[in-house]
C-alpha cells in the first residue's frame, strides 16, 4: 500500500469508490422501483399489472442482492480490512 499526496491509500481510494458504485447501484433499482409500483397502480389492465409485479419481484431481488454486497464490504472493512478486494462483485448492468 502506497500513500497518495492527501494521505490515504490507494486501497482506501479503491474502497471508496467500491463503495460509491454499489451505492449508485443501490440508488438507480430503489429509483426504478417507485416509478414501477405507480405503474403498477396505473396499470389499465390485470395483464399490464401482473408483468408489472413479476418485473417488481425480480428488481426487488436484485436490490436485496445488493444490499447485501454493500452489507459484505462493510463487515470486510470492520473486521477484515486488508480483504475487501475478495469481494466479489456482481455484473454490472
């Protein structure tokens, strides 16, 4: 580990911005989910709506999904600091 100009490290640098896509990642699903239950509401006909709610359930995974990355690097940080880069990520989309 080598110290930048500002004093951290290059893993914290890496840790932040490991931390910033997950919750970037975090953030767009939880934006897409409130746009697609008022859909859902809207929805003219069952049909519409029970896509709708399928599409729901499978974005409500994925958001679990990475809560519980962003979960996983926090523990790391707090009781594994020097493995955080063995967390592995999910494709990004």
């Amino acid at each position: 580990m080598t110290a930048t100009p500002t004093g951290h490290t290059n893993m914290d640098e890496s840790l932040k911005r490991l931390r910033e896509r997950i919750a970037k990642q975090i953030a767009e699903r939880e934006a897409t989910l409130v746009s697609m239950r008022e859909s859902a509401t809207l929805a003219r006909t069952n049909h519409d709506r029970e896509r709708i709610l399928l599409t729901l359930a499978v974005l409500d995974e994925e958001l679990a999904g990475w809560k519980k990355i962003a979960a996983r690097v926090e523990q790391a940080v707090l009781f594994e600091p020097r493995n955080h880069r063995a967390i592995r990520m999910p494709a990004m989309r």
